[in-house]
C-alpha cells in the first residue's frame, strides 16, 4: 500500500492487551512480545523491515497501534 512511502508505527504499551494477533497477521515478522512493567506488549523489532500493509493496525481491536508521519 506504502511501499513509495516510509512507513512508520508506533504502539501505546499503556494500550496494547498482548493479544499477539499483531504479531501473528504481519507478513514482515517485525513484531514481537515484550514485556514491560509487567504485562506483555507488543514491539516493533525491524521499523525498516515494514511494508506498510496495515494489517496489524486493522486487526488491533484495542486500538494501540497507529500510523505516524
């Protein structure tokens, strides 16, 4: 969708349930689980690694990651 385009995320840990489908649907493998001040979250590992498909953004129901510019 982006790939002329520099995409950027970022994920709230304050929002993010550790659900893991973030992880699970992103064709890249950029995402992985975390754990920070004692629940596990979701971390972007490789931010040049992403081709800016969105689906993590799409299948996060609680709203934690979102597109930055």
């Amino acid at each position: 969708m982006r790939n002329d385009e520099k995409t950027l995320l970022k994920i709230s840990s304050r929002k993010c349930t550790g659900c893991e489908l973030c992880a699970a649907v992103c064709p890249s493998q950029i995402l992985n689980m975390v754990f920070l001040s004692n629940k596990e979250c979701a971390r972007i590992s490789k931010q040049n690694k992403c081709i800016g498909c969105l689906s993590c953004i799409e299948i996060c129901e609680s709203g934690a990651i979102r597109l930055i510019n």
